[in-house]
C-alpha cells in the first residue's frame, strides 16, 4: 500500500536532510519531491553512501600501484597475486548498529562485507575484525563485548568464512559509541572479476536472494548518518537481523551463476538496500534503470513502495542479466532455494525510475544522487587544547619501584591482555586454509593450488589519533605494514575504516584531514596504496566525539608459505636481538594510560624512510630463512613484547634472559613505545648474516640475550616465572568480563 504522505521541508529535515539539501532537490526536478524521492535522496545523500564531507579528503591517498587491479569506486579492492589469481578485500562499519543492537548488528556487518566480496566474483575465505569498546568498569561494556562476539562468530562460523585475526580495545572514550569494524578477503581468478557496472539497453534486473521485509528501514544508510542521544535505544528496529545459512546458499548460487556467461553486472543490496545497489550499479555505466516494485518479493504484507526501495533487509543481491537468460538465472537461484524474480530493466535515459501498480513514484536523474551529490568542504580547526594534551614532563612521571609488577599490570590490562576468550569464540580454521591463527603479528592464509600465502593485519592505536592524528595515521599504516613484514609477508595493499565523530565540527574535521595526511605519506613512503574502505562518521553521543580512529587492514604476499614467521620464541639457546632504536618517549603509551592514568604526550616519533629499511630487512631475513621468530613492538613497548614472545607459544611457554641498557629512564627502556623495533630470535649461525643485512641498511642491530629457561629475566630489572606471566595474562580478560554482572 503506497504511503500518501506530503513532502514539506519539516518531512525532509526530518529525513536528514538540510534546508539547502531540499532546496537543492527542488531545484533538480523542478517539483516537490513524491515521499518515495525523498527517501531515496535522504539515503542517497547521507553521509554514509554519499561521503559528502570525506570525499575531497579520500582523493589525496594513493590509490594505484603494478599489482592492483581495482582501486575504490566498486564493491571492494582487487590485488593480483600472480599464477592468474587476486585476493578481493575490503573493511567497513556496522558501529551504530552494533551498538544498539550488538548481536545482529555485528552479524549482519559480517554478512554485508562478505557479499561485497563475493559480488567481485570471489570465493571468501577469512574476516578479520577490529573492535573498540569503551572501560571495562563501564556497566553496559560486558553486555556490548558479549553481543559483538556472539554476533561474529555466530554469523562467520555458520556461513563458513574463518575469522584469522583482529583487534579488541578499550577505552572510556568508546563509552557512549563503540566500533565495529568488519574486512573479509576472498580469491578469485582474474579472468573471472566481476564488477557492478550496469550496461546493455533492456537487459532485465534481477531481483535474488532473501524476501524484503521491513527490518534496517533507514538502518546503516541514516543510522550511520547521525549521533547519538540519550533515546538512541528506540532505534533497535532500524537494526537489521541476518541469516548466516541463507547467506551460504546466496554464495554459491552467486559462484555458480558467475561460472556461466549470463550476467552483466551484480551488487550487494547493502546500505540503502535496493535503491543504492539500483543507482550505483546504474551510476557506473552511465545508464538508467526502471524497476517494478510490485515485482519485489516480500515476506510481509502490505509493505509500501518507500518500504521496498529502502529496506536494509539482509542476503539480498541486484543482479543485471543478458537479455534472454533469466530462466537460466531462475534455474541456478532455485536448485539453491533462494527467490530470483525480475523487477526491472536497464534504460539508456539516464533515469532511476520506479512504478507502483503502474504509477511512476520515482523518476529522478542518477546523476544528481552519485557524482552530482552534495560535497563538502567542512571548515577544520586544530582543537584549542592541543598543546596542552601532548605536554608530557617526565619529571612528573615517578620510576616504578616494582618493574616486574609493572609488567604484569600491563599484561593484564584490558588493552594489552590475551584476546583467547574473544577469538576462541570465533572459527579460524574452516575451510582448511589457515596457516596463522590468531595470537600472532598477522593472520597468515594459503593460496591453495600455490605455494604462496596471504598476510593479513588490522592496526590502529586512537590514543596517538586523539594525541595527533597526523602521526597516529601515520603509525597506523606502518604498524599494519611492519605486522606483516615481521610475518615474512610484503605488504602490498590496504583497505581503511575511518571512523570519526561529527563532520560538522571543525576539530573532527581537522583530525580527519590531519589522518588522511599521515596515512597518504606513509603509504607512499611504504609503496602502499588503498584500495577500499569506508567512512563512518557521526560516532558520538550527546555531543561527545570517540577517539578519531582510521582503522588500517593491510593485506601482504608471501611467495613461499613455508618463510612465514611467527612472533614466538621457538628454540632453547637461541640468540635475542632487537633491530632499531629505543629512545625516551612515553607520550600516548599505555604505560603511562594504564599505570599512571594519564593519557598525554605527543605520540612516538617515526622516520618513514628507516620504517621502510627495517621492514625490507625482515622480509629478507625471513626469505633467507634467517629468523626462529620475529615481534613487532607496539603497546607495552619492550619488555611487553619480549613477555608475549615467551608466553603466545602455542607449547609450553620458553623464558629469556636478557640484557638492556641506555642513556635514557628505565620506564622508557622497557615500556616506551619508540617506533620502528623489532624484537627477533635465531640461531647463532645466522647472526653474522642478520648484522651484514642490517648494516647495509643502516638499521641498528642490538644483541640482548639468549632464549631459555622457566623465567623471563631482565638482568638489574626483574625476574618472573613465565608461566605465573602465561596464566595471568590469558585469563585477566575473561575474569574481568565474566565476573561482572550484564
């Protein structure tokens, strides 16, 4: 039943959109918009689908390079891989959702990225996820890490896609809005790409997959268009609810139907559901569409044209088929038990064109709702409080008089503790490709039919963003690069979350543009380029922004699987040795967050160039098989790193004895976080040749021990069993959860 309601400017604003907007829409079609062209603008304008007020940001990162086969503009980034393969990848958001709703908000983000990645033509084969909570001592925490992790694993491992790796953080700055960031990967012959580019004059529409029904109306598009408040909980139906088992017959349908010469084109109904996957795919071939919303499949009664062409329903997919073989698509998407009904026509008029029991409710140019939308150029402005955030006098920091303890205080913290009670809750081994699990650097994946394997990492540390968001974009590229190149894997490509608060104010818009800045020059300086991702802006409550987090997945080749390394000590006698420099920087550290309760400084300094030399050393060693194991040093700093080789071996745990000394204080010796250090162990054979690689590239290279024994010993510091280290740190984070009430 068609809504008969009267568009005003009240009804739009109410839609999202400004008075400039609607007038904007006036304009365009020389009429008051029906209530259906609202809507379809309102989406198609918000933030989430139109990037007015990122776009001009997003055109500054390199987004090219000899192995990239598709940048951003389609469905999710190509890589080649060599042998006539390329891994298909992409990272976005489902925060807002997730919050309101964790379990099926989580779910259905894992749903959504992985039909971005089979609409490319590609088989997924693992996700990974990065999760942002806010304090552990925060009631509604527990409940909100529960969800999300039920939510992952329940949709990942039923659909069959391994989840290999992530990150989970906390900080009160994620009290009122937390994130969940999804990526998955998949491969695919590259002769075999498909893309969402409408073409071909009165090819049909094919409608496949789930029954609409009334579920995410206005749900990821303008839910992720605007902050949240104090009644965001009513918002729970405009969450979308998903089917992990349909969603795995979707899959194979779809690689079926793509195996045979019968389609043009194909997109995922995704945000702004069918009217987005109509427009875009309309918009990349510079063609119309004319759809028949009658013809929709529903599985409710009486739902509404607006309904149809906004509902966020889940496993749904807009297919452009060749003239003539819509039986031959009907055949494949029944043998699957999944509808298949066509509701439209590809025109050459440039037109989005909808009909409602034979009436036009929709006719608006596609131009005006993809390359003619609104764009931005929000004023930015350095927050006013800036230098007194990253002013950091050590002499106000005391000296531990414990180091041992320190160490375990950080080991047990919610940041820095084991994650096994997270990600035993997920799948890693389906599919049987897994090399890697978590728990190290990076997740590492088999290309089967190869002898090559895949490398992947998620980064970001959003207290150095918040600190300076140049530099914190920065280390959030070389830290996802340096996870891999520690793992053996050259990095090759990223895909980014850009998770921000209002646009509409200055700071927030300066943190962007200061982010986009840092992450654009170390991809450069690193050879990398972005080819996908997503922006979600609006992560705010009450007018409080979250910790301006670019959430990086960086995805690596490994010619030979068997050169991977793995960030645990393996060998009794083993030599110790860190490669780069120590220097006497706390700022923004978790030391000083988590033992002193201060979160200030400026963030660790980096030199992009050594950053490039040292990776380029470990991918050598590791090719030369050089390494037993290999640890990039981040959160924690030294001494945490150096626990986490000894107590992530998946045997029983080896300990160390160690040596270390510098002209700097003791805290910022073991638990500063310089940049550009990796901590590796490998045979006293192989340390001459490990000294020329990094002499030739001016990396400083440092003995400090031997792996060995049943404690962890930083000879004048400290001395502690590693198996009191072991059981401290895989169990805090589970104790802490479950020991609190929901």
């Amino acid at each position: 039943m068609r809504q008969n309601i009267t568009v005003t400017p009240q009804v739009a604003q109410d839609h999202g959109l400004t008075p400039d907007e609607y007038q904007r829409i006036l304009t365009t079609l020389g009429r008051t918009p029906t209530f259906e062209e609202l809507g379809v603008f309102s989406v198609m304008w918000s933030e989430h689908c139109s990037y007015k007020s990122s776009r001009r940001f997003l055109r500054n990162l390199p987004t090219t390079g000899p192995e990239i086969l598709q940048g951003p503009g389609e469905n999710a980034g190509i890589v080649d891989v060599g042998d006539g393969l390329a891994v298909v990848f992409k990272i976005e958001s489902h925060n807002h959702p997730s919050f309101i709703e964790p379990y099926h908000g989580a779910a259905t983000g894992v749903g959504g990225i992985i039909r971005d990645v089979f609409t490319m033509g590609a088989r997924p084969i693992a996700s990974l996820n990065s999760l942002r909570f806010g304090a552990l001592t925060h009631p509604r925490t527990p409940y909100l890490v529960k969800g999300v992790v039920s939510g992952i694993g329940g949709y990942g491992n039923c659909v069959g896609v391994p989840t290999v790796g992530g990150e989970v953080y906390f900080d009160e700055g994620y009290n009122g809005n937390i994130l969940v960031n999804a990526f998955t990967l998949g491969t695919v012959r590259t002769d075999r790409i498909f893309r969402a580019r409408a073409a071909g004059v009165g090819n049909p529409v094919i409608y496949v997959g789930s029954r609409t029904g009334r579920d995410g109306i206005h749900g990821a598009s303008l839910l992720a268009s605007r902050e949240f408040d104090a009644k965001s909980e009513e918002l729970r139906p405009a969450v979308q609810v998903g089917d992990p088992f349909t969603e795995k017959l979707l899959i194979e349908a779809c690689l079926e139907l793509m195996q045979r010469d019968l389609i043009v084109a194909i997109q995922d109904m995704g945000a702004a559901g069918l009217t987005s996957s109509s427009v875009e795919m309309a918009g990349r071939g510079g063609t119309g569409f004319a759809l028949n919303l009658k013809a929709i499949p529903t599985r409710e009664a009486n739902i509404s044209p607006y309904e149809l062409l906004l509902s966020e329903s889940q496993e749904r997919m807009l297919i452009v088929a060749k003239a003539g073989c819509e039986e031959d698509v009907r055949a494949i998407f029944s043998r699957w038990d999944l509808e298949a009904e066509v509701v439209g026509t590809v025109t050459d008029d440039g037109q989005f064109r909808a009909s409602w029991d034979g009436e036009e409710v929709v006719r608006i140019p596609v131009a005006a709702l993809t390359d003619d939308a609104p764009v931005y150029e929000r004023p930015t402005a350095e927050p006013v409080d800036l230098a007194e955030r990253q002013s950091l006098d050590l002499a106000t920091i005391p000296l531990p008089t414990d180091y041992g303890q320190v160490l375990l205080q950080l080991l047990t913290s919610p940041n820095l503790a084991s994650k096994e009670w997270v990600y035993h809750q997920y799948d890693s081994f389906v599919c049987g490709n897994t090399v890697v699990q978590p728990g190290s650097d990076a997740a590492i994946i088999r290309l089967k039919g190869t002898t090559k394997g895949i490398g992947l990492s998620v980064d970001c540390n959003s207290r150095y963003c918040l600190l300076d968001p140049y530099r914190g974009g920065q280390i959030a590229v070389v830290e996802g690069a340096r996870n891999l190149a520690v793992s053996g894997v050259r990095p090759v490509a990223l895909s980014d979350c850009l998770n921000f608060g209002s646009p509409e104010k200055p700071e927030v818009m300066w943190q962007f543009q200061q982010a986009i800045a840092g992450m654009r020059d170390a991809c450069l300086a690193l050879g990398l380029a972005v080819v996908s991702g997503n922006v979600s802006f609006y992560n705010e409550t009450e007018g409080r922004a979250i910790p301006p987090t670019p959430t990086i997945a960086t995805v690596g080749i490994l010619a030979d699987l068997t050169n991977h390394v793995t960030q645990w000590f393996k060998n009794a006698g083993d030599v110790i040795v860190m490669l780069g420099e120590t220097k006497e920087e706390l700022g923004a550290s978790e030391y000083l967050a988590s033992i002193h309760g201060r979160t200030a400084g400026a963030p660790p300094t980096l030199d992009l160039a050594y950053e490039k030399r040292l990776q380029d050393v470990c991918l050598t060693a590791a090719q030369e098989r050089l390494l037993s194991s290999a640890h990039d040093l981040a959160e924690g700093g030294f001494a945490v790193a150096l626990a986490e080789a000894c107590i992530t071996r998946p045997e029983q745990p080896l300990g160390a004895t160690v040596a270390v000394s510098g002209k700097i204080r003791p805290d910022a010796l073991l638990f500063g976080e310089s940049q550009s250090r990796v901590l590796a162990s490998l045979p006293r054979t192989a340390l001459p040749r490990l000294q020329a690689i990094a002499g030739a590239a001016n990396i400083t290279l440092t003995e400090l021990g031997v792996v060995g024994g049943a404690d962890l010993n930083i000879v004048d510091y400290f001395s502690m069993p590693v198996s009191i280290l072991r059981q401290e740190w895989r169990t805090a984070l589970a104790q802490k959860l479950t020991n609190r009430p929901q």
